[in-house]
C-alpha cells in the first residue's frame, strides 16, 4: 500500500498566514484553516523524515473534539 506523505501544503490563492511546526494556516477571509502535515518536531526541531499519515490523523482528532465543544 503506497501512502502519500504531505509535508508542505500550497493552496493557490488563499493567503498562508503561519507554517508552524506541523501545521499550516491559512487565511480565508472571516474563517482561519489550519491544515496538520505530516511533518514531525521534536524539542522545537523539525525533523526530515515526515510521517505518512500523521496529518490525516491529527485533523481527525481535532475534528472529534470540535463536535463536542
């Protein structure tokens, strides 16, 4: 099974505003759009092998506890 590891995110048109650590912020006017990588840090470093899937997972579980706040 190949997996696609996402470790920068480019979305033409629509303002980044932050690329943190992991994840990236975007401007889209009256809502912001935080999008996790795959990247990984580790004491405030970002190190070179992302990990694949990590992203999909961390937006899953921001997702879970928006629903419930």
């Amino acid at each position: 099974m190949r997996s696609s590891i996402q470790s920068t995110v480019d979305l033409p048109g629509i303002k980044k505003l932050r690329s943190g650590k992991v994840r990236e912020v975007f401007d889209l006017g009256d809502t912001l759009l935080f999008v996790a990588t795959d990247r990984i840090s580790a004491f405030d470093v970002i190190l070179p092998d992302p990990i694949p899937q990590k992203g999909a997972v961390l937006n899953q579980i921001s997702a879970f506890w928006f629903k419930r706040f």
